[in-house]
C-alpha cells in the first residue's frame, strides 16, 4: 500500500506540532463533553437492531497504513458489500451513479432504523474521535478508505495518502454523498497539495453550517 505514497514537501516544524496538539486536545475534550451523548447512542444502536454497537472495520491512513476504524453500526449484520463495491467500480470508470442528487446507494435495505436518523446527522461518525485522539485520523483530511477501496483507486490519486485521513475534509463541505468517487479523489489530493493551517480551520467552520444543511447526507 505504501509503494505509489508520494512525500510531501516538509512543511515548517512547528504546523504539524500545532495540528496534532490540536487534534489531541480536541478530540480528548469532545469525548469527555460528549460522553453522555456517546452513552445514548450506543444503547439506542444496541436496543434498535442485533449487533455490536460499534463498526470496526480496517482502514487506510498515513502512508497507506491500515488501521482499526470505529464507528456506530447503522447496517444490519450479515450483509454483504458487493452492491457496494459494484458502485465504487462504475464510479471509478467515470459513469454517473446518482439517484436523486445522490451517489449512496438508493433506499438501501441494510441500514438500520436508527442508521437511517445517525447518517442523515453524521452523529455514526463520533466514535472516529477515538481514532483521532490515537493519532489514527485527524480533525481534517480525506476520508479514511476501505482497503479494497484503496486497491481500485488509480495510482494518480496515491497523493491523498500523505496526510492522516479525517473526521471532515475537502469533500465532506463539498456535498458529501452528492459527490462522486472520482470527484472526492481530487477533491483529496487538492486538499493535500494546498494543506495549511487556515484551510483546515476554514472547512473545520463550514463543517457545521453543512451538517446542520445535512449537505449530501444519506
């Protein structure tokens, strides 16, 4: 995974101390506030539907690193990904797989009762502040793959992976779901190749206008 992982230009010392510090003290906080709303969550996921609560799938990160992902579930266990991966293809070769202004797969019968009401808020999205807290994500970046993803992405795209994926990014203020797989890969490597400081802060600030708009969210 890490043989096409271009290196960035270093960029001053004193950025990627401020980011992670940030990211740390950030994400320590959040699950300290959020505790109760995290608790709520998790017993809702629990009673709703047979299954752990949390998703834990392997992900790619830094430097093609795969690393344990958390999630809350909002699918049924015992599904299959093979619709989804025939949508990932048929994006990737550039066909246009939207339904209704969306990319998502159209009334997916996977997805749980409280899925439905956690994806349309991004509230599933939460436990990932445990990986960031674990220097596994960041608050900004592209969004963290599958492996078999990160397999059929074209080496062009190898950029996106010099940086730690994240919680929001590029393409999460961009139209999320409303975005096609090869639109998100260059929304990614735009993000990398223009990476500062002030730009994280500005797509961390349109995160929350886009998530109250729930922008793409399905």
């Amino acid at each position: 995974m890490t043989d096409n992982v271009r290196i960035l230009p270093s960029s001053p010392w004193w950025q990627p101390v401020v980011r992670r510090t940030f990211d740390f003290v950030g994400s320590a906080l959040a699950l300290i506030i959020g505790a109760p709303l995290l608790l709520a969550i998790a017993l809702w996921v629990h009673f709703d539907s047979p299954g752990p609560v949390l998703l834990r799938q392997e992900r790619v990160g830094l430097g093609g690193r795969t690393f344990t992902f958390y999630k809350f579930r909002s699918m049924r266990v015992g599904n299959d990904d093979r619709l989804h991966r025939r949508l990932i293809a048929a994006e990737l070769r550039g066909e246009d797989t939207s339904h209704g202004g969306s990319t998502k797969v159209e009334n997916d019968p996977r997805v749980t009762r409280a899925g439905h009401f956690l994806r349309r808020t991004s509230l599933d999205e939460l436990p990932q502040l445990i990986n960031i807290l674990r220097g596994d994500m960041a608050f900004v970046g592209p969004r963290p793959c599958l492996v078999w993803e990160a397999e059929m992405f074209p080496p062009e795209f190898a950029e996106r992976f010099a940086v730690r994926p994240g919680l929001t990014g590029l393409w999460q203020v961009s139209g999320r779901s409303t975005v096609g797989t090869l639109e998100m890969l260059r929304l990614d490597v735009e993000y990398v190749r223009g990476r500062r400081l002030r730009w994280d802060l500005a797509i961390l600030l349109a995160t929350v206008p886009a998530l109250l708009r729930r922008d793409g969210a399905r």
